[in-house]
C-alpha cells in the first residue's frame, strides 16, 4: 500500500508538472525575452541580435532584449542560462567555445548537452588565413612549404586557448604535419596588430573584421576556412582548395535554451527565429559582417550537430595539447 502510494504520488506529480509546462508553452511568451551573449558589445554576434531584437519583439508581442555577460571563456554566460528557468524566455547565444569547453576546463558547472537544448543555428563565421605582407610567401602551398623548411620558427596570433582562432590554427598544424609557435593575446584586434607591424608573422581572423586590412595590403589572405567562398571576400579561396583538402573550420552562432524548455515553446522560438534571420535587411547585414547565413536544421538535429563538434573538437585540442583550465 505505501509503494502504491508513493507511486501514486509521483505520478500526479508528473501530470502536474506537464500540465504546468504545457500551460507555459500554450501562453508563451508571457514577458520579456533574453538573449544572453558571452562577449562585449560591439561584435557580430552582438550587433546581428541587436538588429534582429526588435523585428522578433513584433512578431512575439514582448520586448527582447540583449544581455552581454562576457568573461570566462563563455561558461558564465553558459551557467546562467542553463540554471535560468525552462521556460523559453531567456536564450544563449552560443559561439563555438560551447564546443569546446568541454575539454578546456576540468569542470564546468552544467553538462553542456544534458542542460541545454539547440533552438536555431543563425550563421556560421569563417576565419581568413592572413599573413604579414613580408612573409616569402602568396598561397596556402607555399606557407606549408616554408612552415617545414622553418618548422617551430614562424609564429601564429591567437585570441587565447581554445578559440576558435587558436583551433583552427591547430587543425591546420595538424593536417598539414607543421608546427608553428601560439602566441596568445588578450583579444583578436591586438594580435591582428602585431600580425600587420610584423611582430607576429600570421593568424586565423574573423574574415569580416579583417577585409579592410586585406584591401589596404595591410596582410595578406591565402585562404578562409569555409568550405566554400565567402560573400563578403569572394576572392579569397577555402583553405579545402587551396592546398589541405577538407580543411574546414568555422565558427557557428546557435541560440539555446535549459533543456526542460517545453518543446512546443523550443518550436515556437525555432520558427520565428528562422523567420528573422532570413528576413532581406539581417541576412544582407549578416553577409555585410562576414558572416554566412544558414538555414537552420530543426531542433533535434542541432543536438546532434553540437555532440559532433564537441567530439571533433574535444579530439583537436587533445592532440595540441592544450592545458585544462580549473
């Protein structure tokens, strides 16, 4: 009788619980909604959902408003959401480092598929291979060849461990059986800096921040790291055809949610996310950024999608050796 009755008890907890959540998705959204971004104002991520906030407050009835909450390689900005309540009204913007956190840090305060649940991929971010102007070399061939004449002697810029600037850089060494030297900066701006006044002899960097030193012959591009050319550089080849067949390593920008978020509330944000980002004026912006803008895959694929990168990326830095942060 006891068993009967906690059994009894669990599931009418259960139905209450549904009902609750069902209730929450049938009236969602009830106030405003949050976009959480795990860097400064001022970059693409950040100016892309800024331009998409507004349209998205009209076609949901409620504000939307953006919450930058940088610092700690994004796991700040991860653990609040993932604690957040399930309830669709606050999202992450998740940059690739929630990819590869997982094997960054010795522990992280949430498990990132357990806690939270994919919503919408916006854009992927290509990187451009850029080199100083005086580096002896004017394609992806000839930096390999002089990487192995010269191997630990030529240096590369990076925005710290694990970003996706330092990765790529690190699958590049590791596709092509070269080996250069990581030079670590607080940020991409200062470490493109040291690239142009030749400090530095190379670097991975967002191809739309660096276009206007391409075009000023400031550094020299020899590839991006898309699989295809990029829009806002159509004249820089993929890396993939430049000499290191199927190098491809781009950045991605997904919106996520806990992952007890009802899923009715998961699809609702799903569509009208798909609807704004397609939208002309934040498509051609995203472009205008050096962004490439995608079509989402629904909800379930973009789980999939994340374990793929964690394990593809978890393998990249293991094999670079990178130090585990605390």
């Amino acid at each position: 009788m006891i068993r009967r009755s906690i059994l009894s008890a669990a599931v009418l907890a259960g139905l209450l619980l549904s009902a609750v959540l069902g209730g929450r998705a049938q009236d969602f959204p009830t106030g405003p909604i949050t976009f959480v971004v795990p860097f400064p104002p001022g970059g693409s991520i950040d100016a892309i959902l800024r331009a998409m906030a507004p349209k998205l407050q009209e076609r949901m009835g409620r504000p939307v408003v953006i919450e930058n909450r940088a610092g700690g390689g994004g796991v700040i900005a991860t653990a609040f959401v993932a604690k957040s309540p399930p309830d669709g009204h606050t999202l992450f913007a998740a940059a690739s480092l929630l990819a590869a956190n997982p094997k960054l840090y010795r522990a992280l305060p949430f498990d990132t598929l357990k806690d939270l649940q994919m919503v919408a991929l916006l854009f992927h971010t290509p990187l451009a291979l850029v080199v100083n102007p005086d580096l002896p070399v004017k394609s992806v061939s000839e930096l390999i060849a002089l990487l192995k004449a010269k191997p630990d002697q030529i240096s590369f810029a990076h925005s710290g461990p694990g970003s996706s600037l330092h990765l790529a850089a690190e699958l590049f060494q590791s596709m092509t059986g070269t080996k250069m030297n990581g030079v670590a900066y607080r940020g991409a701006p200062q470490g493109l800096n040291d690239v142009m006044a030749g400090h530095v002899s190379l670097m991975f960097a967002d191809t739309g921040t660096v276009v206007a030193q391409i075009a000023a012959g400031k550094v020299r591009a020899l590839g991006v790291t898309s699989t295809t050319r990029v829009p806002v550089a159509p004249d820089i080849p993929p890396i993939a055809e430049a000499g290191v067949p199927g190098f491809d390593a781009v950045g991605f920008t997904i919106l996520c949610v806990p992952s007890a978020t009802p899923n009715a509330v998961v699809d609702r944000l799903h569509a009208e996310l798909k609807t704004v980002a397609a939208m002309p004026d934040i498509h051609a912006m995203s472009i205008r950024l050096g962004t490439i803008p995608v079509e989402s895959p629904p909800p379930a694929e973009l789980q999939k999608f994340l374990a793929t990168e964690i394990e593809r990326w978890g393998g990249i830095i293991e094999r670079a050796g990178v130090a585990k942060s605390q």
